[in-house]
C-alpha cells in the first residue's frame, strides 16, 4: 500500500525528481510556455502553483517597491522571497539570451497579474505522443501567456507595390545613362 506517499515518482531518487522540477518551474516562469511530458507537466503545475500562492499570500506587499515599505512588511517580503527562491534557482535566460530574475519576476510580475485570481494560474495543454518513444506530450503554460504565434506565418508577404517603385525609379535613372554611353561608342566603331 502506498499510504501517505502522494505524487509521482518518475523512477527518480528524491535529490533527481526535485532538481527536474525546480528546473522546469524555472523554465516555466521565465518563458511562461514549455513542452514536456503530461505526466511531468502534472506534477510541476502543484509545484509552480504553490510558488505563486505563496507570492501571492502577500498581497500588495509583494510588488511594491522597496522604499515604499514599512520595516515589517520588508521582513514579510524578504520571507516570501526566501521561501521561493528555496525552490527554484534566482537566474535563468529567456529565449532572447537576457538574464532574468526568476524569484523577482514570481514576486512582482506573476503575483500582479494574479492578484484577482484564486487559483489554477496553469492550463495544460495535450500536443499528442512524443515521435521517438510515444510518450504523451502536454504544453503547460500561465493561463493569462500571450497567444502562440506561428514564425511560418506570421512573417506578412512582402509588398510588391512598395517594392517596386523604388527599383522602377533606379531601373529609370540608370536608362538615360545606358541610350547615352552607347551612343558615344557607337561613333568610335564607325571609325575602325
């Protein structure tokens, strides 16, 4: 019997399974959209819901600037802080290569924007089975994450009216230079 032992195992030893999850919550909070396995995403929407409640049990303490603060609600903030960065690293890159700040993002970014909301701040999405091993795939993003844009087509068709007026305006500055140059060869032939 598998009494008082809730949550997946993965077939990982504890120090395993706890460093995969602090890293896809810190990847989840700083691209705020990852693919994995729907198991996985399963486990890790408990794990990055908590982190967020947590924030969030601060109220307007946590996105307030610092200097704004009284001594008391600093140590609160400094608390919070603490206990989430407990969890996940304090660094990560975002897709553009800039460093962010994961705990500072979760304190004032995520809980500014889930202020309002009680809970389920993630949606999992399922993609279908993974094509080497078949494993189920599942997309787990905030609930509130910009649209998905697709790279294929959302790049718009080029102009062509705006294209082709500056190269019919080069194509009729370089045509009264070409009818002239022939014109002073064509005496120099006529010589031969």
């Amino acid at each position: 019997m598998r009494h008082k032992k809730a949550g997946r195992q993965f077939g990982r030893d504890t120090s395993s399974r706890r460093a995969m999850l602090r890293n896809l919550a810190a990847n989840l909070i700083t691209h705020e959209r990852i693919e994995t396995t729907d198991a996985k995403a399963k486990e890790l929407r408990r794990v990055a819901e908590r982190l967020i409640s947590k924030a969030k049990r601060l109220g307007k303490v946590a996105y307030t600037p610092q200097g704004e603060l009284s001594a008391g609600d600093k140590a609160k903030r400094l608390h919070a802080e603490r206990l989430v960065a407990a969890f996940i690293p304090r660094f990560g890159v975002d897709s553009s290569g800039d460093k962010v700040d994961i705990v500072d993002k979760v304190m004032t970014n995520l809980t500014k924007r889930f202020e309002s909301r009680p809970g389920g701040y993630t949606r999992i999405i399922k993609l279908g089975p993974r094509r080497g091993d078949g494993a189920p795939l599942a997309m787990i993003e905030f609930v509130d994450a910009p649209a998905v844009v697709d790279k294929v087509r959302a790049a718009p068709p080029a102009e062509p009216a705006a294209e082709a007026a500056p190269a019919a305006e080069a194509s009729a500055a370089e045509a009264p230079a070409a009818e002239t140059a022939p014109a002073a060869d064509a005496p120099a032939e006529e010589q031969k």
